[in-house]
C-alpha cells in the first residue's frame, strides 16, 4: 500500500514536473524505492472535501541535511532551488518560505531530502 504526500504549497511544480525534490521534517521512514502518491493536500481535509491524487512518485535518494545547507553551500543552493520548483526564489527566502510553513522549524533544523522521479 502506498502512503501519500502532500504537494500543498507546490502543486503547480509538482503537477509540471518541474520538481524532484522535496524536504519534509519527519519521514525517516522512507526507503529508497518506496513509491507514494502524490496529493494536493492530505492532512486538515474536511468532512466533505476530497483527496485529490495528482500522481505517483518512486524515492530515489534519500538523506538528512541542515535545512540552512542551501544557504550555507550557494552552488547546492541554487541547484536545489532549481530541483524544488523554485528557480526565481533566493536560497534565503526559500527558507523562510520552509520555516513559516512548519511550526518548530528553524534554519538549523535537520530535515529529510526526498528525490523522487515522477512515474
């Protein structure tokens, strides 16, 4: 059985396949292989409100990194802004954008790195 994963904030990238990366904080659980379904939103659902699937993904690498790393080393910034869906945004912002989106995150949290390719 396939275990969802929420695109929320980057349904558009993730729905244009412009995004192979994803960070989470949690889901240590992953294995290299494992394959998830992709969603636009999965936790905070109404009663009456559907999931809705977009499409299914296979992990490919899998690794835990200081979130502030794409700050702190500018050329793996900037490739992963890319990789993440969010080429026009500075690796500052982006983790900003991170932080404000997951209470207790901070730049120096450690989180999970998620490449995936899009089946």
């Amino acid at each position: 059985m396939s275990r969802n994963i929420s695109f929320a904030l980057t349904t558009r990238q993730f729905n244009e396949r412009t995004k192979d990366v994803t960070r989470r904080l949690g889901w240590e659980f992953l294995k290299v292989g494992d394959r998830l379904h992709g969603c636009k939103k999965c936790m905070g659902l109404r009663p009456d409100e559907p999931l809705v699937r977009l499409h299914d993904i296979e992990v490919t690498i899998i690794r835990r990194e200081r979130l502030d790393r794409i700050v702190t080393d500018p050329v793996y910034g900037s490739e992963e802004l890319r990789r993440e869906g969010f080429p026009f945004m500075s690796p500052d912002e982006f983790v900003a954008f991170f932080c404000a989106s997951h209470p207790k995150c901070t730049p120096e949290s450690v989180i999970t790195r998620i490449e995936f390719k899009h089946l």
